[in-house]
C-alpha cells in the first residue's frame, strides 16, 4: 500500500471528501473549535507520526497544525475504504 501523503489529505479537505467522527465532533466542541479550524488544521499541518492498528492493521496519521486562532492543533485522521478522510480526533495541543 503506498503511503498518504499530507498533499492527499490536503486535497480530500478542499473537495469536502471527509467525515468526522462522534467523538471528533465532540472534541472540536469541547476546545471550542469548528470545522474551519479542523480544515485549517490539515491544510497548514504536518504529519508528525504515523500509527499502525495492531489488529486492524489500519494506519492512522497525526497531523500538528494551526487553528484560525493560531493555536496549535492535532487532527488524528485516517484514510477510509471508500477514499474518504477520516477524522479520528482532533485536540488543542
């Protein structure tokens, strides 16, 4: 499997082809953030590591980037079987 790119996701936010988890959603409510700054978050960051699901086998990343405040945010997000992004969880960091 070829490895995501920071570019992919990049492009997956600008065309509107991602999810959010429950638990996302929650998160970005519970930092007072919204889904400009998760977008923002992807579209200024940089994946600073990437985790492998010991059972599933499923890679996700974590990408550290900037929310419109211009705090520092994390998004852990993964890439789903249809092609979408999926955002796992996103946090003030």
């Amino acid at each position: 499997m070829a490895q995501t790119t920071i570019s992919h996701f990049r492009h997956l936010i600008r065309t509107l082809n991602y999810v959010v988890s429950t638990h996302a959603a929650e998160e970005l409510e519970d930092d007072s953030l919204t889904i400009l700054d998760l977008e923002n978050i992807v579209l200024t960051g940089k994946i600073i590591e990437r985790q492998r699901d010991t059972q599933t086998r499923e890679v996700k990343c974590v990408i550290s980037g900037i929310a419109l405040d211009g705090s520092t945010a994390e998004a852990v997000v993964k890439l789903g079987f249809t092609g979408k992004l999926v955002v796992i969880t996103v946090y003030l960091s």
